[in-house]
C-alpha cells in the first residue's frame, strides 16, 4: 500500500505504487487533465531514475472514492555542496501540481512539503507555464519567481498564411541551405539516431561551454517516449552525408516541444538552423500540429530570445515557485557567475569533457 502522507478533510495525498493499476490511474489522469503535460507522464521516473540516478516521489491526491483529484511528480536533485532540492520537474520549464480543486493543490503542497522536510532538503521548485491560483497558494509558503521567457509559435496562423508568407524575412537564410545541399530527414526509428544526434549535440554544447547530457540520457528519453509517438528526432545533413544539425521534439497533445536542438559550429555558415526549422514547421503543420513551443530562456539570452522572434514565436515570463532556497540563477547557464565555468569548459576537448562533465549534470536538474 502507498505511504499515507497527508490527509485533509476531503482528501489524502500518496506515493504512486509501481503495481500497474496506481501507474494506470496516473497516466488516465494525464491524458484527461488539460493542464497536465507530458512532463507528468510516468515516463520520466523511468527516464531521470535510469540516466542520471534520480530517486522520484510520485504524490497523488485521491477522494473518499478512491478518484484521483490532483498529482505531482518530485524528483530529488542532488547538491555537489550541499543539501538536495525537490524539483518538479529537473531540466525542464514545466511540471509542478495539477489538481482539480483549491483543497487537492494545498494537500498536494503540504505533502511535498513535508517530504522536504523529511529528505532534509533545501528546497522545493515547482515550474509551470501558468500562474497557480491566488487562493491556493495562501498558507502554503510558496513564493512566485518571474525570471524565464517563454516562446511559442502559433502554427495554425503560419498554415493559414502559408509557410513562405509567414517566415518570409527567414527565406534568404533556408535558401542558404537548400543550395549547400542540406537534407532533412526524421531519424526516430533509425538505430544509429542517438549517436548521430549525440555527435553534434556534444559539438554544439561544447561550443557554447555548456556540460552535455550522456548519450545515455537520450537513448533513455527515446526508448520511453518514441514507441508511444511523443518523440520524434529530426537530423540535418550536408551535402556529404555529415550531421550539421538536430533536434529532439516531444509532442505533448497538439503542442510539439522544442526540446533539445543543436547544431555543429563548424558548419553554421550554410544555416542549418534555420532550414531545420523550416522544414520542421512543416512536417508538423503536415501532422496537424497547433503550435510549437520554443521553450523557456533566461532574459540574459537577447540573441536567442530574438532568433526564435524571427520565426514568429511571442514571448511571455513564466512563473516558478519556491520553498526554501530556491534562485533561477542558480540553474541559469547563461548567468555571469558562470562565466569562468564557460571559458573551461571550451578549452576542454570534446571526449575529455563527454567523460568529466557528463557525471555532473546531475546536479543542475
């Protein structure tokens, strides 16, 4: 039976059980609740717990009849110095609670606060795309943070203008590519996909002096989420056969994620950003997709922010919320404190820094 954590007058909060009706009953209740993403489907306990060793508290809140009334997936993130965090959800710009009423969001809360407390952690970090409630948040202790832009593109709009209307300041960029002899192609079900996308994913994290996740981080995210049709990998090649760019984009409902993207520093000249984002665009209207969602950036990152405007994203700052420590710029790449870390991490060879840093990404979720 599931450890009792919580028990407010209407209803008591949970762990998930690993026995397949309580995993059953989560994903009906993800698939059902529109303010659930696919970053609270139970693939991710699978996927942090596999690749980067996460132990993950699973809180659901139930009624008297037994109905799920609101869930909120934990991951503890460990500290290279000092005490753990809880984060829904580590790496990501979304997660947090979903529940269907004010008394399911405070029980929820409670409980993930008393697991805190439990774990002698640091803090608690909840992410969402939207503001909580006023009233829920009363007495629970949580503080907002604006400090992340979100971008997302209205693709229903693009398909009514047609692709070369609505990007028209992109086409000189994608007409780059296209006479470079660049080729686009979904390279989900191939079985060299994660190497290939982990070649210049590495490339493209060592340019910006950034850590990189493991090849094993991604052949975790492909195996869980690929067979289900929530992820697909598409690869950009040149005109010899070499990868110059990728990305990975998960399809949450009618919204596809920009995940993860990258590109080979060495071949931005014949702009493959651009033509892969074209050609995405695209195939995702062609598959009926609504919008596509450029994913959060620290204010810090003007050039970025500015890019994904090109390609017709609007831009709005998204709420977090804290217990106890918690700071963006703790977890914000682009943050000055982090320069020096930047600087040696670029002098680093490629292999030398997949093999030391992969380790210590862990930390950062």
């Amino acid at each position: 039976m599931p450890t009792v954590l919580a028990r407010p007058k209407a209803n008591g909060v949970s762990l998930l059980g690993d026995d397949a009706q309580s995993i059953r009953k989560w994903q009906d209740y993800v698939a059902h609740n529109p303010n659930a993403t696919i970053y609270h489907d139970i693939a991710w306990r699978e996927i942090f717990g596999r690749a980067l060793g996460y132990r993950s508290y699973y809180l659901v809140a139930e009624a008297g009849d037994g109905a799920v009334t609101g869930i909120l997936p934990l991951f503890r993130v460990p500290s290279l110095f000092g005490r753990p965090r809880l984060v829904s959800v580590p790496f990501r710009d979304r997660g947090g609670v979903v529940a269907d009423d004010t008394e399911s969001f405070r029980a929820l809360v409670d409980a993930a606060t008393t697991m805190l407390g439990r774990l002698g952690g640091a803090g608690l970090e909840l992410k969402t795309l939207v503001p909580y409630p006023e009233d829920a948040l009363r007495d629970t202790g949580l503080r907002r943070v604006d400090h992340w832009l979100h971008s997302r593109v209205d693709l229903a709009e693009i398909a009514n203008r047609t692709l070369q209307k609505a990007l028209r300041d992109k086409m000189r960029a994608v007409r780059q590519g296209i006479e470079a002899g660049l080729r686009f192609d979904d390279m989900t079900d191939r079985p060299d996909a994660v190497a290939r996308w982990h070649r210049v994913y590495s490339a493209s994290q060592h340019s910006l002096g950034v850590p990189a996740f493991s090849q094993r981080f991604f052949e975790a995210m492909i195996a869980s989420l690929a067979p289900r049709g929530l992820l697909r990998l598409y690869v950009v090649t040149n005109a010899a056969g070499k990868n110059v760019a990728a990305t990975i984009v998960l399809n949450d409902r009618h919204v596809s994620i920009y995940a993860y993207s990258a590109s080979d520093p060495v071949e931005r000249s014949t702009r493959p950003n651009d033509f892969m984002l074209y050609n995405l665009y695209g195939a995702l209207i062609e598959a009926g997709q609504l919008a596509f969602d450029f994913g959060a950036d620290s204010p810090d990152q003007e050039g970025l922010l500015r890019f994904k405007r090109k390609w017709q994203a609007s831009q709005q700052l998204i709420p977090f919320y804290y217990l106890g420590k918690g700071d963006p710029a703790d977890t914000d790449s682009s943050s000055h404190r982090f320069d020096l870390a930047r600087s040696i991490v670029r002098a680093m060879p490629i292999a030398a820094s997949r093999a030391l840093l992969a380790p210590l990404v862990r930390y950062f979720g």
